[in-house]
C-alpha cells in the first residue's frame, strides 16, 4: 500500500475555487423525490487507508440532504484485476456503510472509464444529477476519459472530481474531466478527512436542491459558515 507523505492540504483558495465550481454547475427544472448520485471509488491498494475514511463521511452526505427531499446513491468501485461493481440505490448513509464496509483494497489498475460508461449507462434508464469520482491515480488514456466527460457535458450531468495527492499529471487530467463536464475539481489527502467530508456533503446538498439550497446549507451551521466564510476572502 502507498504512503501518501507530505502531501498539501486543501487551502481555502482551493475550497473557494471548488464551491465556486459547484455554484455555477447547472441545475434541471424538473425536482425528483431524490436526486441520483453515482458516487465513484478507486479501490486499489493504495486507497485502503482513505477507504476505511470514506465510509465514515457516507452518513453525513444523507444527513445534509435531508430536509431538501433526500439523495439516492449508488457506489461503484474498481479494484485488483478488471474487476468492477456497483451497488443498488441507497436511500441511507447506513445501508451504504454496510456496502463499503465489505469491500477490501486490491493492487490493480485503474478503470475511470468503466465508472463513466456505467453512470451514462444508469442515466439513460433514469436521470441522475451528478457523479463524483475519488481516486488517486490515472493509468488510462486521459483523451478517452475527456471524450467521456464530454459527454457528461452534453446531458448536463456534472463530474466531481477528487484527487487524493498530488501528482501533477492525475491533477491535470482531473480538472479537464471535471471542466468538460460542467464539473469542479478538488484535491485531499489521507489526513484531511473533515475537509473531504465537508466537500462531499457540499456536493450532496447540490445534487437534492440545487444552488439555493447549497447557500443556504453553507449558511446554516458553523461549519457552513466557515466554508463560506473561505468562499469570500
């Protein structure tokens, strides 16, 4: 498993750059009981350690939708050689805990692409608002996954990408996915899991209610203000 060893904090002008992405992301006229997430995980052997950390933000993302009308999320991962799942839609951070919880890390390349067809693939059964992507690492061709993000950005389904790191080339390649896609970008690190948390219910709250409701989430309790407070400086 790799160590991730010095690697930069989110700053506040990197906070400020991703929520000012996810306000001028596009919303849909029509309101669903829930919006659909496809939220996305590398599960190789080098995320195990933010694995075991992603499964304590999942409740949280629910939490914050729920007075906007709620979020469904569906959990796709990749891991060790070609393989790829994905799971039902929960309707709580509870049931999709359970899910993670049975997963294990695996050495293996990525499959980016695979996640992407797949929430393209969901999209035409049923709109979805959003995907989001965590990983660490590409080992792809990046023109492919672009001509992917266009996509996205044609059915008006922003990519939210979240690179734990920071390799220059993975960075590169993230922001334009998230950039064709009507998306945003934001890096992490192994100990700033607060931060990521903060991102994601963010994100949560955009896909359930749209801009107002994230100004209004940002604005509701302390750690809001404080997201905000660094959105304005």
């Amino acid at each position: 498993m790799k160590k991730s060893r010095n690697l930069p904090k989110p700053s506040s002008k990197a906070l400020k750059n991703f929520l000012e992405q996810v306000k001028k992301t596009p919303t849909r006229n029509e309101r669903e009981a829930a919006g659909r997430l496809v939220f996305g995980m590398d599960a190789t052997a080098s995320r195990e350690r933010t694995w075991d950390n992603a499964c304590q933000i999942q409740n949280q993302m629910f939490i914050a939708t729920d007075d906007i009308g709620g979020i469904n999320i569906q959990l796709c991962h990749y891991r060790g050689f070609n393989q790829f799942q994905y799971s039902g839609w929960f309707l709580s951070g509870k049931e999709m805990i359970k899910e993670m919880a049975k997963v294990s890390c695996l050495g293996g390349h990525t499959q980016i692409a695979r996640i992407f067809r797949h929430a393209l693939k969901e999209h035409k059964a049923q709109k979805i608002r959003a995907l989001v992507f965590v990983g660490d690492a590409l080992e792809e061709n990046a023109d492919e996954l672009c001509n992917l993000a266009g996509k996205f950005g044609v059915f008006n389904i922003p990519i939210f990408m979240f690179q734990e790191g920071s390799d220059r080339f993975v960075m590169s390649a993230f922001k334009q996915i998230a950039l064709l896609s009507g998306g945003a970008y934001a890096p992490f690190n192994s100990g700033s899991v607060k931060e990521l948390q903060d991102l994601l219910s963010s994100v949560a709250v955009f896909v359930a209610g749209g801009h107002e409701a994230l100004e209004k989430y940002e604005k509701r309790d302390g750690n809001g203000k404080n997201l905000t407070l660094q959105l304005r400086k």
